[in-house]
C-alpha cells in the first residue's frame, strides 16, 4: 500500500539530491572528525533548528576510554542518538560507554534515551533544570522539528559530576562548574590532549544563544575558561578553535548585546524597534543571525528595562 | 455506504444558507487569508460598511513569538490624518480583542506587548473621525499557550506589594513616552483564577487635558508595557497616567525626564 508518507518519500527521491533525499527520510548524515589523539568532533550546523537540519545544530565530541567511548553531549533526538550509536561503532566497536551532558538545551542532551543504560554524568543544577524543563522543551522541539522527534523522550543525566579532577572511564579531565549560558554549565579539560570544551559558554561564529541566560554569570564564566591552558578549543557551536578566538568572540557579543538593549532601553525603545536595528557587520555574519539576536530581545530585554527604567510612582 | 453521500447533500443544501447569514456588508480580500476575518469584521467592528485594506496601517511583529507572554507589536497608522481610535486584534484566540487605542492629541501609533494563544494574523483595525476602517496586518507564528497559562507574578510571595507599581518616562525632544504597569492581567482562562485586568490607562497634561488612553482587555501581557509617540516638542514636562482594573484598584503615576537609573 502506498501510504502519505511513502508518496512524500518518493517525491522527494525524484526531485531532490541524494542529500535532499536523506533529509525526506529523516535520517541524520553524521561525519566524525577527528582532531587529537583518540578524539573526535561531529560538528553541527551553525542555523537554528530546522525541519532541514533535524536539530543537527550541535557539537558532538567522542572520546576514547577504557571500556569503549566517552560521548560528549547527545544531540537533539532519540533518532540522533541512535545514528550516534552506530556511528561510535565505526570509530570503536565497543560503542558509546559513558555520556557527558555540558548542560540542560535540548540540542545537547535529548539523544540520551539512545544511552539510557549508561552512566550519563551532568553538573547537579543540569540534572535539575533536565528534569524542571525537559518537557516544555520537548513541546517546543516536536514543533519545531516535527518527524524528527518521533519516539523522543526526555531522559535526564543521571550522574552528578563537580568540579577539579575526574576520571571518566578511565580519561582525566579538569572539570569547571561554571554557568551563565544556563544555571549549570560545565566545562571540560581533557588532560592527555589539552582540549578545552566549553560546551555552550562558547560560541565560535554562530550568534550565542540566551533563552537561559544571565549575563553577569556568563562573562565571569569566560574569565575562568580565559585563563586555561589549551591546545584547542571545541565550542558548542562551531569550529574548533586553535587560535585563541572564540572566547574573545562570545565576550564581545554578549558585551555588545547587553550594551544595545541597555541604550535602547534608555532611549525608550521597544522590541520591535530593537528588532529591527542592522546588526554590526562582524555580528551579521555570524551563523542563526538575525534571528537568534531577535530572540535574545525577547529573552532579555523585558527584564533590563525594567532595571533601567525609573519608578514613576 | 449511503451516509456519506447524504452528509455531502446536507452540505450543499445548508452551505450556501450559511455563508449568506456571516456575510458581512463589505466583503474584502484578506491579504492574511486567515478565514476568521469576515468573522471579526462583524463582531468586533459591528460590520461597518466602509471598511478596507490599507497599506498606510502598518503593523509590526516578529515572525515567530519566542516568548509567547510577551508579543511585542507596533502598530503605525501615522500616515492617516484623523484617527479615532485603533482596534487590535488577533483573528485566532480565545479572546480576539487586545485593546482599543484612543491617540487623541499622540500620534496613531502604538508599541504594546501581548499574549499569543497560537499561530495568527494579527489586525490594526482604524477607525478615522469620518467613519472609514482601514485595516493593517501581520503573520506572527507561534508555539502557543499564552493565554491559557497562569502569571508569573504568582511564583512570588510579593505580587499584591507590586500592584500598580509604574516604571516609565518621557522623552520630549523626540516626543517618546514609556510606561510598564505592574499587573498580572489574568484572563480568566486559567483554571480557578478569575479575569484581573487593568481596564483603561490615560495619559493627561499637567492642565489635565486628555493626550491618549488605552482599552485593556484580557490578551494584553502581564505587566503592559506601552510605547506612546507624541509629535516633537508637543510634550510638556510631565504625562500623568491614571487608570483602573476591575477589581477597582487605582493606577496612578507621572511620567517626567527623570534620569534614568
């Protein structure tokens, strides 16, 4: 029987590209690099979620350890995680022993159903937000990647994780409990290669994102991960950084963006007008812009005008 | 077998009936093409008959609501001389009707903040002093909920001690007012919360004349924040707002060129 979806399918087959086509049916098309002794990136795209890109937005590290591999981060679907799986396999046959969660977005940590049975360690305040808001962000992600999502549910980390070091499967990291991207935000030094991942406390071309952010936290959050040591750096979104970059980058936007709704506020704009104002060149180029700047107004700028704004009774 | 081919005369037979009876007066061309419009053109605007689409009603939205508590639109008629009163609206909701903004002697032009139950077209309906609407639009898609979902407000033990609190100010030289009025404006479709709603708000002159007043009902977001545009120079020092909720409380505050903080 031909069903909707299988003529949809087709269609698709027919007009499209193989890549296109790949896209029709859902599937993700994952491509580990890699970049140090034993490491891995699967780098995600730097627009927001889409129905194109299935959520694939997302910085994923593999690691070797002594059982099999350390994922960092697990994308945004059970169907992610699944293709993470098999794509583990490839790089190690003993697969995906034990899960890291940098923090609570979606991106990051709703590939866990796919690593149910592992130990899967996150930052206490992670855990916590994961189970707080884990279901409204699922609400939001079904609408937003549709099909993609099918059969996801929220499994939050299961594995307090602190700071200093820690030795996961037998790999030492440093550990920094940071946060200001969201409550918890945990950074990891991986000590045999001098990797730095940050997580989302840093973006590298592609506009940081804020829907659970506090500014002041954040920016303090990049003074620590300033002063480490690092042969490179993996963002949470974007390239890999080896020139010492992307920390300045993320510092400089978030200054700018704190100072432009401010001044607005100031000036008794409002969030359709701050909307609407041209981005700086360096800042509208970056990966999800403009979009991810309007969405930072609306995250922020209600509760900055309020602290600017004077009492009028 | 039958059934169905009988449901379909059923409709052919009563369609035509019913389409006659919600017809309004003047049938326009939505450019939203949203199927609710002929709707709110007889019930929120009582089917006036000389009624159309104009670009000069500008409406401005975000695409997407990010935070569906808190739409923010600016609706620009500045280009109509001799505006009565503006009607905001949103063809799909549970409550269609925003507010009603009456410009007075402030420009047609309006930046205010709502909440979005769904996806919907958004309306600007203008009624000039000669009894013309013209209508302006805008598509803001959206996650939805925002209507159904209790205020925040309530997540704090001090909301009562913040009710009516005003933050606001002028700015005479580029004729701006501001004002955010602490309030949760329940909507009442909330389970076991009741409708708690700041009903108008009016700007007045240190002489007491009327500058401008805004009809709030139940969509308008919690803590409405309003942006007013008065002509250059036409503003004095001070705009005192003065307004009521249902329940009878008083809002009451000056807006001045206080500095900042």
């Amino acid at each position: 029987m031909i069903t909707r979806r299988y003529a949809l399918g087709l269609l698709g087959a027919g007009a499209l590209a193989p890549r296109a086509f790949a896209q029709a049916r859902h599937v993700y098309d994952l491509t580990p690099v890699q970049i140090a002794d034993g490491m891995w990136m699967i780098e995600g795209s730097t627009d927001y979620f889409s129905m194109q890109n299935g959520g694939a937005i997302v910085n994923i590290v593999l690691m070797k350890g002594d059982s099999g591999l350390i994922l960092l981060d697990s994308g945004p679907s059970l169907r992610y995680g699944e293709a993470l799986t098999t794509v583990a396999r490839q790089l190690d046959l003993r697969g995906v022993t034990s899960v890291v969660n940098t923090h609570h977005h979606p991106d990051h940590f709703f590939g866990n159903q796919a690593f149910a049975d592992r130990p899967i360690y996150a930052l206490g305040e992670t855990l916590a937000a994961a189970k707080a808001e884990g279901e409204s962000f699922a609400d939001a992600m079904y609408r937003l990647l549709g099909d993609w999502m099918r059969g996801t549910e929220v499994v939050p980390p299961t594995q307090v994780i602190d700071g200093g070091n820690v030795m996961i499967d037998g790999r030492a990291f440093h550990a920094l409990p940071l946060g200001g991207h969201t409550a918890g935000d945990l950074a990891l030094v991986d000590q045999k290669t001098g990797t730095l991942l940050t997580g989302d406390l840093v973006f590298y071309d592609r506009a940081p994102a804020t829907p659970s952010a506090d500014l002041t936290r954040w920016q303090q959050s990049l003074n620590e991960l300033e002063k480490v040591e690092a042969a490179q750096l993996v963002p949470g979104h974007g390239p890999v950084d080896k020139t010492r970059a992307a920390i300045p980058q993320t510092r400089g936007y978030l200054t700018w963006l704190e100072d432009t709704l401010r001044t607005a506020a100031r000036n008794g704009l409002d969030m359709v007008e701050i909307m609407e104002t041209p981005l700086p060149a360096e800042y509208a180029a970056m990966g999800a812009e403009p979009g991810e700047f309007h969405r930072s107004v609306a995250h922020l700028f209600p509760g900055i005008e309020l602290q600017e704004l004077p009492r009028a009774n | 077998m039958l059934r169905r081919p009988l449901i379909y005369l059923a409709c052919l037979v009563w369609a035509p009936v019913a389409l006659a009876l919600e017809d309004p007066k003047t049938q326009l061309k939505d450019p939203m093409k949203s199927g609710m419009w002929d709707y709110h053109q007889i019930e929120l605007l009582g089917d006036p008959e000389n009624i159309r689409f104009d670009d000069r009603v500008i409406v401005r939205g975000p695409e997407s609501a990010e935070d569906s508590l808190n739409v923010p639109l600016l609706v620009d008629a500045s280009g109509i001389k001799n505006v009565k009163r503006i009607i905001v609206s949103a063809d799909y909701g549970p409550i269609p009707h925003i507010l009603t903004y009456y410009p007075e002697k402030a420009e047609p032009k309006i930046g205010l903040r709502f909440k979005i139950d769904q996806a919907t077209a958004i309306r600007a309906s203008v009624e000039t002093h000669d009894g013309q609407w013209l209508i302006g639009s805008t598509y803001i898609d959206a996650a939805g909920g925002g209507c159904t979902a209790p205020a925040h407000a309530y997540a704090s033990d001090d909301w009562e001690e913040k009710l009516g609190e005003i933050h606001g100010r002028l700015w005479a030289a580029s004729g701006r007012a501001r004002v955010i009025v602490d309030h949760p404006m329940d909507t009442g479709l909330s389970d076991g919360i009741p409708v708690f709603i700041i009903q108008n708000l009016s700007f007045e002159s240190d002489e007491g004349d009327l500058m401008a007043r805004v009809e709030l009902y139940e969509p308008v977001n919690e803590d409405p924040a309003f942006s007013l545009y008065f002509e250059p120079g036409t503003l004095g020092g001070t705009l005192h707002v003065k307004g009521r909720d249902n329940n009878g409380n008083r809002i009451n505050g000056v807006l001045s060129e206080s500095e900042t903080h």
